[in-house]
C-alpha cells in the first residue's frame, strides 16, 4: 500500500509540471528578459539636461540597436519618454513580478485544478487568476514606486521623470517588446518548420492526434485505435445485422448501425456534471477525497465465521452447515468471484446480503436479464446522440468503492446464469487475473479537452481490492449451463442440502471488518505453516488428481492449484481441516466436470474412484466427493 501511495505521488508530480508547462514558462521568463533588454535601450536614448530639458544619448548596446527600439517605439507612441533610473526599476520589477512569477503561479493553480478534478476555466478559477495578476501588478508597481520615491522628488536640482512619465515608459516597453516577441518567435518558429518539414518531406504529416493523412504510394496502415474503441464480436454481428444498440466499452445507445463505441479525442463534450450526472455528484459528496481507512474490530478467521453463523440463526432464522460459511469466507480470499448454486429459496442470495450486513460492509444487488450480452449491461455505454454517458447503478457502487477504500463491497450478481456470464461479465474474468494494479476497465476514450470525474483515470474505471464479485445461480431449465472458463475462476459453492436448526445462547452483535483487517488475517493464514499443505499432503492428493487425469482426460491445471494453495490455509485458520477443505475443491474443481459423460467405461471407473479415496484418505473422509461420485454412478 506504502509504495501504491509513493507513485501516486509521483504521478500527481508529474501532472504539475508538464513539457507544454515548461515551455509556456520559458517564453514567459524570455519576454521578461526582452521587456528589460527593450526599456533599457528606449531609455538610453533619452536623458535630462541640468536645466531639465530632454536629451538624447548612447545606449551601451551601441547607436544602432538603440535606434531600431527607439524608431519602433515612435512609430507606435509617436514620441519618446525619459524614465531615467527609476524607470528602468520599475519595469525590471514588472517582467519579474507580472511576466515571470505570474506565469508559474498561473501554470500551478491551473494545474491544480486539473489534478484535483476542478474545471480550471470556471468563474472560480478566472476570479482566482484576476487577483493573482493583480498582487503581482501590484507588488512591482508599489514596490518600484516606493524605492523610487527619491528619485521622483528630484535630486542635486537635476530634472527627473514624473509617475505619469514612469507608467508610460512601462506602456512603451510593455508593447514595443512584444512586438519584437512577436516577430523574433514567428521567424524562429518558420525556421523551425521548414527544417522539420524538409528533413521529413518523405513522411506522412502527423497532427497533434497522430492520425497520419497518407498518399496512395504510402503503405503503412493508419492505426486509429487510440481514438476508437473496437466492437466486440457479438457488437460487430449486431452491427453488421443493423441491430446494434450498444457498445462493448461505452457504448452508443440507439439504434446505430455499426457506430463507434467512444468518442473522437478532439471532439468538444459538455461539462462533466452534464456527461456524468451521477459520478460527478459522488465526487462533490466525497469531496474527491477517498476513506483511506476505518476503525474495526479485532477478531480472527475463526471467530468470524462462528459469529456470522450463529447471527444468520440468531436474527436471520437462517441455518448453515458450518463448512458453508468457512468455505465462504476462505474463498473470498481464493478468488474474487463466487457462485452459489442451488434450487431457488436456499438461502443463496442470504449468504452474501447478510455477511456484509454482519461486518458493515455494502451488499449492492443487479438482478441479471436475459437480455445481457456485454459488459454495457453493467457499465453502461455513452449516448453518441445526447453526449452523456448512461450511467448504470452497478457503475455508480463501483466507482463509490473506489472512495470507501475500506469497507468491504459485495457485488451480487443475481441469477447470473439466466444470460450468458462469459458474455457480459468478460472482461471482469479477464481483468480480475491480472496484478491488483491492473484491475481497470475502460469505459471510453476522452477528448483532449474534456474534464473527467476524479476516478476515471484516462476513460478506465478501477475495480477497487475491497469489492468481491458473488454470482447466484438456479439449476433449471429457464438458465444457460455455465461455461468451464466461469467455474475455473469461481469457487462455487453448492445449497443442495436443508440444514438443521439450531439454537443461539447469548446475544449476537454485528461487527465492523475493515479490509486491511480481512487482508491481514488471510496474510496470516497463508504465513502459517502448519495450515499449509505439506509434501505428504501433495502426494496423496496428486495420487487422486492423477487417477482422474488418466482414467476420464481432467487434469488439475495451474489455476485450479494456485486456488487450492490459498484456500486450504485459509479454510484451516476459519477452524476447518485440510482434507475437509482439499474435499471441497476435488468435489467442486474435477469431478463436477464428469458430469454429462455416459461412456461405458465411466462407471466402472467412477467406482474405482472411490475405493481410490477410500484406500488414500479412508472411507467417509472426502464425503462430498463420494456425494458427487454415487451421484453420477446413480445416472449411468
């Protein structure tokens, strides 16, 4: 976490000063060095006689250059004015004050606006922007005024110049130095182009966004990928049938025929509060500031799971085998999606409504449509028409989750099997195998100008650690059979069987868990070493995974093993064992893919199975996988 947080600073860093800002700087502080260079060759060729008449002279510079400035100078203001010492101070202190300063001060707070989510050309900001230019006008010309004073109530009875001539001597180096400016950055800048464009002649000419306009004779392909996104291949099937009415990553909603899912990064979208109503909203509510941490209790693996159990029967009337609860537990901390399988009315929903009900955390509950054929379903998409983004209650818990970095987040995935889950939880599967780090789905492509919601880094929205995915699944004829890629991922748990009641002596109270806390007593649990599977215990278990492998073509992939490794620790700490738990993952990760197979050497093979774990493990030992085993023995 420590070292999240130092490059994210690091990051904020960068944002405040960037090459444009360098550059925007540096021509400001050179203006200043042109504007002292110009007042000191104007006021060289002005001076005072000792009878207090004007007269021309020298510049240091030399007659020449003094004349180019003064001759320029004429020509805008017809006529020169003495400024005299005095003079020359005050305009240093302007283009130090106004020109330089300003401008870093200027690129800072309009940085800063950035950074933090704010819109830097708000009348807020452009209040901020007036009264920033207008200390720092004031700091040179009072300032300059006050060391002046002697020189401006004369001295040793020779003439100086008034105030009046000292702020148009400022207005006339203030312009003619701009002028040069002016004519010095557009011959250097056309220098500059035609070296580029000359020693590039035979290339295709890029602007700004890098979309090349080629000829005919040019072969290299235009990659516009970084300004589109690409229709997923169920979108592209809808588009090519003139049915298409969402997008894969943002989406155009109405019937657009083979549209564009995003918008073009040069195109003007309105204020943030208009695309993202309800984003923008949270961010105001927050603050832009998220819950870094919050106050739990101190309770272990074990403790967890007896009180949650005994409040599910003592407030809830709800009754689970203990195992249920530990196999819940522990698999948060194996995979971030679980399934509950079962006949309707078992108490699947129950489970993961109550648990963060038990710890104070959020349940948030999407009821899945058989309409559903990509993430849009639960991200939502931008309207192409409107140009407002469709935002979806799934969108708005999970960017909340991303402010309320402690808390505990469950997203239930109600009936996720009356759709295809491998269709529109995709990208979730995918993303949620990579590092933490990476855990971010993009939700659009931003215009250049266009200010997002403070968590939308670069169009993605993050998929924060402290929210776990839980899926609840029927068993009949109205659902679709969930693919392997799903269950290969998923602990899925099984609510097949009707529990005995039980009674609760004492009072039961709700705890608070913060995720650090979770974090830390699954840390504990997999450091622990005698929760670990010893060689021993890889052996007897590999005997039995091997005998599947061979007999009926299941192998135990490095997936499935990496689940298994993290699970049985986790189980032991909850106060189980590990041939309950090693039980649990055969019963649920290999056998439940014989399902469906009706060869003729299956049962025959199947009743060698169970002597198999009888002679490994002993006979009832692995009892849920000897459940699943007679099962499919009983439909042969």
């Amino acid at each position: 976490m420590q070292q999240e947080q130092i490059q994210e600073q690091k990051k904020t860093a960068k944002q405040y000063f960037t090459r444009k800002n360098f550059i925007a700087w540096s021509l400001c502080c050179l203006y200043a060095v042109l504007l002292i260079f110009t007042a000191i060759c104007i006021n060289g060729t002005m001076g005072y006689k000792s009878n207090g008449e004007l007269s021309t002279k020298n510049n240091l510079f030399g007659a020449d250059i003094t004349n180019v400035f003064a001759s320029i100078t004429q020509a805008v203001f017809g006529g020169l004015v003495g400024a005299g010492l005095g003079g020359l101070i005050c305009v240093a202190l302007v283009g130090i004050w106004c020109c330089a300063i300003f401008s870093a001060v200027f690129i800072f707070e309009y940085r800063h606006a950035i950074v933090n989510g704010k819109n830097p050309k708000s009348g807020k900001m452009i209040g901020l922007y007036i009264l920033t230019f207008a200390i720092c006008l004031f700091l040179s010309l009072g300032i300059g005024l006050l060391v002046i004073q002697p020189l401006l109530s004369g001295a040793g009875g020779s003439a100086t110049a008034t105030a009046a001539d000292i702020l148009l001597y400022i207005a006339q180096s203030l312009v003619v130095a701009l002028i040069i400016f002016i004519i010095v950055f557009v011959v250097v800048g056309s220098v500059t182009m035609l070296v580029v464009n000359f020693i590039k002649v035979d290339k295709p000419f890029d602007f700004f966004d890098n979309q090349a306009i080629q000829s005919d004779d040019d072969a290299e392909d235009i990659n516009i990928a970084e300004s589109f996104d690409p229709l997923q291949p169920n979108e592209l099937q809808q588009a090519m049938e003139g049915n298409y009415t969402g997008g894969g990553a943002g989406g155009v909603g109405g019937a657009v025929e083979g549209a564009s899912a995003t918008v073009d990064r040069n195109e003007e979208l309105a204020e943030r509060e208009i695309v993202f109503p309800s984003l923008s909203k949270l961010d105001d509510e927050y603050g832009g500031d998220p819950i870094e941490r919050i106050d739990g209790d101190d309770v272990s693996l074990q403790q967890l799971c007896e009180g949650f159990r005994n409040y599910l029967a003592k407030e809830e009337k709800l009754y689970f085998d203990i195992n249920t609860i530990r196999v819940f537990i522990s698999g948060l901390n194996a995979s971030r999606l679980l399934l509950l399988e079962g006949l309707s009315g078992t108490g699947k929903s129950s489970l993961p409504r109550y648990f963060a009900k038990y710890v104070n955390g959020r349940a948030f509950f999407t009821p899945v449509q058989a309409t559903w054929r990509d993430r849009t379903n639960l991200l939502g998409y931008f309207n192409d028409f409107s140009k407002t983004y469709s935002e979806t209650d799934f969108l708005l818990k999970l960017y909340e989750a991303n402010y309320d970095l402690d808390r505990i987040n469950m997203f239930v995935l109600d009936e996720l099997n009356i759709s295809r889950v491998e269709y529109y939880f995709a990208d979730f599967l995918s993303v949620l195998e990579y590092p933490a780090s990476d855990w971010k789905l993009r939700l659009m492509h931003f215009p250049k100008t266009f200010l997002p919601p403070i968590k939308l880094e670069d169009g993605f929205v993050k998929i924060p650690e402290n929210s776990y995915f839980v899926g609840t699944a029927n068993k009949d004829d109205s659902t679709f059979v969930i693919a392997d890629k799903v269950y290969d991922r998923a602990i899925t748990i099984d609510f097949d069987n009707r529990n005995e009641e039980f009674e609760v002596e004492g009072e039961v109270e709700k705890i608070t868990l913060s995720k650090h806390h979770l974090d830390e007593l699954f840390l504990d649990a997999l450091n622990t070493p005698e929760y670990a599977l010893t060689k021993e215990d890889e052996a007897k278990f590999f005997e039995v995974t091997d005998f599947i492998y061979e007999e009926f073509d299941v192998a135990l992939g490095n997936r499935i093993l990496r689940q298994i490794n993290v699970l049985v620790p986790t189980f032991v700490a909850c106060g189980g064992t590990k041939e309950e738990a090693l039980d649990f993952m055969l019963s649920r990760k290999l056998i439940y893919k014989l399902e469906g197979r009706f060869e003729d050497y299956i049962k025959v093979r199947l009743k060698q199975l169970l002597g198999l774990l009888a002679k490994v493990y002993g006979a009832g030992t692995f009892k849920m996988s000897e459940k699943a085993i007679n099962l499919l023995i009983k439909k042969l």
